[in-house]
C-alpha cells in the first residue's frame, strides 16, 4: 500500500495554525478569587484582557520547532534540519501532555461568563487536537528524511567493538605487565 505524500509545508501550516487557534483563544481571568480580583484591581490592564491558559514554554518550545520546520522546507537537501524537526516534534509532544496535565485544572470550570467559558474550550479542543497530529505528522516527517537519504542505524555492538587502547593481553602470551604506550 502507498503512503499518501504529504508536503512539509502543509504539515508546518496545520501546526502553525493549531498553535496561533490557542494563541487566539486564551481566556479571560477568574474574578471568583480573592487574589484575583485583588491583581485586577491593582493592574487595571488585566482588566477584561485575554491571557493564556498554558504556560509560556508551550509557545516557545512550538514555535521554535515551526522555525525548525521552516528550515526544512528551505533547505530540501539537509536530513539534519529534518532530523532536527522529527525530534523536537517528539520531544513536544512529551512537553504538551505535560503542560495541558498540569494547566488544565488550574482554570477548567473557573471562568465568569459563557463567552469566556467557550473561548477556554475551544482553546483546549485545539491545543488536543494539535497534540493527536504530532504523532502523525512525525510519522510523515520520518518518511521525508529516509526520502532525503537518512539512515536510522545504531549500533551498540559493544562485544566485539575494537579499541587498540583498551584491549587487554591474554595471559597466555606471555605479557604479564601490559602494553606500553
């Protein structure tokens, strides 16, 4: 069976989109505390603005991996730009489970009217939905680095590996004090 081909581009444009859709829906402060509404009096900016459910590390770290992409689309020979895409996506992906496990509760069910309550779902359904493309756009991005002619061998054959400098002779050879160097 073929594998349908996907473009780098088309895969650097949804996860662009998907984290500018969260970037576009955070969600307005919870004035049902005491130190909240204490931080809104006393910073009347915070008052009626936007700001984000996530902590900033899960903008910095998808962001820098688009730059990443966008270096693999401008260099179409390199397999280290594409390897270098493949495993920040994975690590991402590692990082977004944890930033949306630990941010979720802090404001889930928290919000004051039913605009702001729709924008933090939203904002939530598209932070998931860009966490469930991950793995498949690794698995596309993969495919495009053993097209450029990557080969993902390790080899930790580390019995008959051959180091001059730390074999050892035999005792039946008849050196007892080593090798000198």
């Amino acid at each position: 069976m073929e594998l349908p081909v996907v473009s780098l581009k088309m895969i650097i444009v949804v996860h662009w989109l998907l984290t500018t859709c969260y970037l576009r829906s955070w969600t307005r402060p919870s004035l049902k505390s005491s130190s909240t509404q204490q931080m809104c009096k006393n910073h009347s900016l915070l008052r009626g603005y936007l700001y984000p459910w996530l902590p900033q590390p899960y903008l910095w770290s998808n962001y820098a991996i688009l730059a990443i992409g966008v270096w693999a689309i401008a260099q179409r020979d390199s397999v280290d730009a594409v390897v270098m895409y493949l495993v920040g996506m994975l690590i991402t992906v590692l990082m977004d489970i944890i930033h949306i496990a630990i941010s979720y509760d802090r404001l889930a069910g928290k919000q004051i009217d039913i605009a702001s309550r729709d924008q933090f779902r939203f904002s939530v359904g598209m932070t998931i939905l860009s966490l469930l493309l991950k793995p498949i756009s690794c698995f596309f991005v993969y495919q495009m680095y053993k097209e450029r002619g990557g080969d993902y061998n390790l080899n930790f054959d580390l019995d008959n590996s051959i180091d001059s400098r730390f074999t050892c002779d035999s005792v039946e050879s008849g050196a007892h004090y080593g090798r000198s160097y």
